[in-house]
C-alpha cells in the first residue's frame, strides 16, 4: 500500500471572490513543505507595525514553474496582492502577486481546486 497525502482546497481556506493589498518590508520567507510563507511588516491603520503572513505553493511545484526562493528579495518594500483569509484571520492571505518599487513582479497562480 501507499502512503496517503492529506491536502487543502486553497478555498477552504482563503476567499478567492475577494483580494487585499499590502505594501512593507519583506521580512521573511520560509521555503518549506507543504507551503511556503512570505512574512511581511507593514503598518496598519493605527501606525504600528503588523507582520503579515502569507501563504504560497509548494516549493516543488513553484520550483517547476522556474519559481526559487531567491527571486523574494528580504529586505525590500513589496506591495502584496492576496486573497484573505476566511476566517477571517488577521494578517493573514495567500499571495498571489508580489510586486517590487523597480516594477517588477512575482505572480504565484493558484490551480483551481
């Protein structure tokens, strides 16, 4: 027998009708299975600053659309577009879109599920 890999919808767990954007530092980028995740820290509304996560595919699979964790530069401003949490989960998003101050973008699609 073979072992059995339990995996999410993307919309089980964001909200692909609606979309947020973010602009701050990248702070982080964790590169690991079953998903990545980009840390951002942005202001909020009150000034102080908010670490958002956002969630990203698998490296594999990002890997194989010519994806690789050096293209996110930590340490530079990116605007993030992404699709918010269900839950409602603060500060929290798939990314769909990282766009940098020189114009350039990274574009993670999503398979539909």
């Amino acid at each position: 027998s073979a072992p059995a890999f339990a995996h999410h919808s993307v919309t089980a767990e964001f909200d692909p009708s609606k979309e947020l954007t973010v602009t701050g530092v990248l702070k982080r980028v964790d590169w690991t299975n079953p998903h990545i995740y980009v840390w951002v820290e942005a202001k909020g509304a009150d000034g102080k600053l908010v670490t958002w996560a956002f969630e990203g595919n698998p490296p594999g699979l990002l890997h194989r659309a010519g994806v690789t964790k050096d293209v996110f530069k930590v340490g530079e401003t990116v605007t993030v577009t992404a699709m918010p949490a269900n839950d409602g989960t603060k500060n929290l998003g798939f990314g769909k879109v990282y766009r940098y101050s020189d114009g350039h973008e990274i574009r993670l699609g999503i398979a539909r599920e």
